[in-house]
C-alpha cells in the first residue's frame, strides 16, 4: 500500500503584502518549480494589515523581480488567524514587527513552533531583517531580492529536509 507524503505549505508576511512577501513568494515558487517539488509544496504570501487588500503588488517589486525572471501575480491579502496559522507549516516573516505582529495573534501560543524570521536562512547575507523597500530608492528593491533569493534556498533546504525525514518508511 502507498503511503500518503505530507505535503507542506509555507506563507510568507510583510506588512502590506505588496513587496517583501509576494516576492518571496515568487522567488520560492521558481525554485520549487526548478527542483521539481511542485507537488510536495506550495507557497503563498500575506500582509500584517490589510490596507493594500485585493492590489497586485508594487509595480516596482514586479518590475525588478521580472528582470531576475521572477512572475511576481499574486494578490494582496491580510493573514488571517482563523486558517492561516492551522493551513500553513511555515509562516514565514520578513522582520521582526511582522514577527512580533504574528506572534501577537497567536493567543494560545499554540502555532509559535510554525512561525520563522526569513533572513534566520541566509547564508551569505548577513543582515537582521528583509528591509522595506516601499520608500527606497530603486536599489532598495535588489537588495530585497538578493536577501530573499539567498534566505529561499536555505529555507527550501530546510522544508526539503522536513520531508525527507517525516515521510521516511517506517521500519
């Protein structure tokens, strides 16, 4: 008889859910679509507050992770505590007020062991947080990327070994 193979699922949180997290969002999507784990993933990104709701993302965001060959087509939602946190494996966020804003949501203290910082995966970039680039200048928007493509492939690392040990055949 074939086992079930748990899947996982990651969401992705900035604050308004139009730059950091739908780019992140992006960017894990290609590299799951590279690696052919499709079917044992997927992906999806929301904001802390809900002020840019049912918007496309920043059209800057897009523009720079398009000349990286990124397709940045999501929509902005709000994280919503009710599903998201039983949905989600790995709720990801990009600073620490995300961090804390999530924390905050979870009353019981139940979901604490699904929430991670995104740049906690970083192994070449050394810095605290995912900044947002919203006010920046255009170069703020590449180093968002370069944080998030290298903090994506240790996190994927991280899920990929999840799977691995969790869906291994019992003895």
């Amino acid at each position: 008889m074939k086992r079930e193979v748990n899947k996982k699922r990651i969401l992705f949180v900035c604050m308004g859910n139009i730059c950091r997290s739908p780019a992140a969002e992006a960017v894990m999507k290609k590299l799951i679509k590279e690696e052919k784990l499709s079917h044992l993933i997927e992906v999806d990104s929301a904001g802390t507050i809900d002020y840019h709701s049912g918007e496309p993302a920043d059209s800057r965001m897009i523009k720079f992770a398009a000349e990286r060959g990124y397709k940045i087509d999501s929509i902005s939602r709000q994280f919503n505590s009710s599903t998201d946190f039983e949905r989600f494996d790995y709720i990801v966020t990009m600073d620490e007020e995300n961090y804390e804003d999530i924390l905050s949501l979870d009353m019981e203290r139940k979901y604490r062991h699904k929430l991670l910082k995104m740049v906690n995966f970083c192994t070449n970039c050394n810095v605290d947080e995912v900044p947002d680039p919203y006010y920046s200048k255009h170069a703020g928007f590449d180093v968002v990327l370069d944080i998030i493509e290298d903090a994506s492939k240790g996190l994927l690392k991280k899920i990929k070994d999840d799977l691995q040990r969790e869906n291994q055949p019992e003895d």
